[in-house]
C-alpha cells in the first residue's frame, strides 16, 4: 500500500512543480552550459523541469532496458532450475511491464499537449479586475 502510495505521490509532485514552476518569473544568467541550456542564457525554472523531465525519461528507458538484459542472461543461465526460471521470466514481465508504462507515458503527455516534453509550457494569464459589471 505504501509503495503505491508513493507511485501515485512522486509524479503528481513533479507535475505540480512543473506547472508551478512556468508561471516563475525569476531570470539568471547561467555560469555554466546544462543539458541543452547554454552557459550565458537566462533560463527559467521551467526549463531546469524539462531538462529533469528529460532526463528522468531517459534513466527509466535505460533502467528498464538493462533489467530486460539481466532477466534474459538470468534466464539462459538458470537452465537447471524452475526456481531461478521463473525468477528470470518474471523479471522480464516486470522490466516490458516498466517500459510500456515509460513509453505510454511518454505517448499521453504528448496527446495531451506536446509542449509538456518540449518544455514550452506556460500559463496564460488570467485578467483580473475590470471597468465591466456582470448583468442580473
């Protein structure tokens, strides 16, 4: 219960993070190139979000693509033994199960709007305040 508690908790705070981080408006000048910001720029938060977004999408492919790796050698060496065979096949299940979970997530931030993963995400403003009364 914990654990999926914890699975639903880390993307809804790095979703929320992100959203909140596109209506910051604080500028720097960057000592230093990250990822695809170059050293001089003045970068928002967002963009920091993206390139974390980026790059936390990359370690999951990479992740579960080595774990794929490991299950296929574990189950080739495991030939003598049901127990480690289905150790092996089920570390396969999981690993395909993690990648396709990567991949849709990728796929449905991208249906929803693609700015998510290009980081040219922003909130428009909402006027406040006007010379106009509504009318009973």
């Amino acid at each position: 219960m914990k654990n999926k508690f914890s699975i639903i908790l880390l993307p809804t705070t790095f979703l929320t993070s992100y959203l909140l981080a596109s209506a910051d408006s604080g500028t720097y000048k960057l000592l230093e190139s990250v990822g695809t910001m170059a050293a001089g720029s003045t970068p928002e938060f967002k963009d920091y979000m993206t390139e974390i977004l980026r790059v936390g999408i990359a370690i999951a492919g990479l992740l579960a693509v080595a774990e794929l790796v490991f299950g296929g050698i574990q189950y080739v060496l495991s030939s003598a033994s049901e127990k480690q065979a289905a150790a092996a096949k089920e570390r396969i299940q999981n690993a395909l199960i993690g990648l396709i979970i990567g991949i849709s997530s990728v796929l449905i931030l991208n249906v929803i709007n693609p700015d998510i993963l290009a980081g040219n995400l922003s909130i428009p403003d909402i006027p406040t305040g006007g010379t106009s009364s509504p009318t009973p």
